[in-house]
C-alpha cells in the first residue's frame, strides 16, 4: 500500500498537458473531478463571445481581486483596504465549440494581454469613450473579432470548476491557429550541418548570413 489517494492513477496520467476534445473534458470532470490542478489543451472555435458579461474590469493592484466602487473611491475587501489603487484588467468571456461539444471558457488579462499584444487600460483609451465607466464600456472591435476563429486552448481545471454554480473553464494560454505561420520545408542538401548549406544563393543573402554569425 503506497498510501496514495485513489484518484493518484487518474491524476498521473494527466500529469503532462493532454489534447482533450471539449465532450472529454465535460465527461471527465463530470464523473471523476480531480482533487488537484490540471491542464488541458483544447483545440476549439469561439462561436460567441459574450458581451454582455463584459471584457474588463476593475482590479486590485495589490491582490488583483475586483475592487467595490464607492462614492469617492475603490474598496478592495481582500486586502481590507478603503481607499485600493485600480488597475483596469481583462475577463472575457466566450462560449467555445468543437465537434464533440460547447462550453464556455474565462480568458483573464494575461492570457488577452499576451494574445492581442495590448494591455485593457491601452485598450480601453483607443474606444474613445470619455466619461464612460470602463466596465460599462463596448467591447473593442479585436476581442469581438475572436468570435468565429479556431484555437488552441489550454484549460485550467481546479476543484473550483465542479462546484454548482461555477460552470466555466479558466483559461490559461491561447495559441492562434488561424494565424500561426506553416513550418518551412527542407530538403536534403546532403551537406554538413552548417547553417550557410540551406542559404539560398544572392548576395543579400550570403550578406545576412555573414552577418548572422557576428
């Protein structure tokens, strides 16, 4: 007897981020919730992306948890503190389809931050919308337009997912799979392995290659 939890076996082979398809997924937490954090991946299509949820809000620039708006300042009930510093932060929400099923999938600020290059407070500066509380504020045109392209997703699932009123899936990472570039081709040139074999022939070339080297 090792002593390990029952679900030990289930957990070590999702030790390592699986591909998983979104009926899988939905099974699998459905039938046997794991008692740790695990990843997933999951390549899926953004059928809607959900603007009356919003795509920001107001954070905590200590604990990151959403401040409560008084009428002179921003309280942040964590941190106990009346008078917090905001910073504006993505939650995008979106419900996501493959060929097996539908579920909705949370993309906070990092991941959006990373995928769109553009930070919510830059974001929300290019709506022009003065006076307009942020959180209030219409969706920028580069989150709507996630809706309809495929990608991959890498799902965070904690034992939070399975309570009864918590039905979505945090997500972690976005890879684009309609704008991510094809891999090159090579051929055999049956030379060494010395980069200057696979350049092609020009000046501006051997230039560069040169170059490269330093």
């Amino acid at each position: 007897d090792t002593g390990l939890p029952s679900a030990a076996p289930l957990l070590k082979s999702y030790a390592k981020v699986e591909p998983v398809k979104i009926a899988e997924l939905n099974h699998f937490i459905t039938t046997d919730p794991p008692q740790q954090e695990i990843d997933f991946l999951c390549t899926a299509r953004v059928s809607q992306v959900e603007a009356d949820k919003g795509w920001c809000y107001v954070a905590c620039s200590k604990c990151s948890k959403k401040l409560q708006r008084t009428v002179t300042s921003f309280e942040c009930a964590r941190c106990n503190n009346p008078h917090a510093v905001g910073s504006l932060r993505y939650r995008v929400e979106m419900v996501v389809t493959d060929d097996t099923a539908e579920w909705t999938f949370v993309c906070f600020d990092g991941v959006m931050t990373k995928l769109h290059n553009l930070r919510a407070s830059e974001a929300v500066q290019l709506l022009a919308e003065e006076g307009v509380n942020p959180e209030d504020s219409v969706m920028p045109p580069f989150v709507a337009g996630m809706e309809g392209k495929t990608y991959t997703f890498q799902v965070h699932v904690t034992p939070y997912n399975f309570t009864v009123n918590h039905q979505t899936f945090t997500v972690s990472r976005i890879i684009n799979e309609v704008e991510r570039s094809p891999a090159p081709e090579f051929v055999d040139d049956e030379g060494d392995d010395n980069d200057d074999d696979d350049a092609p022939d020009g000046p501006n070339n051997r230039e560069k290659s040169g170059s490269d080297k330093g």
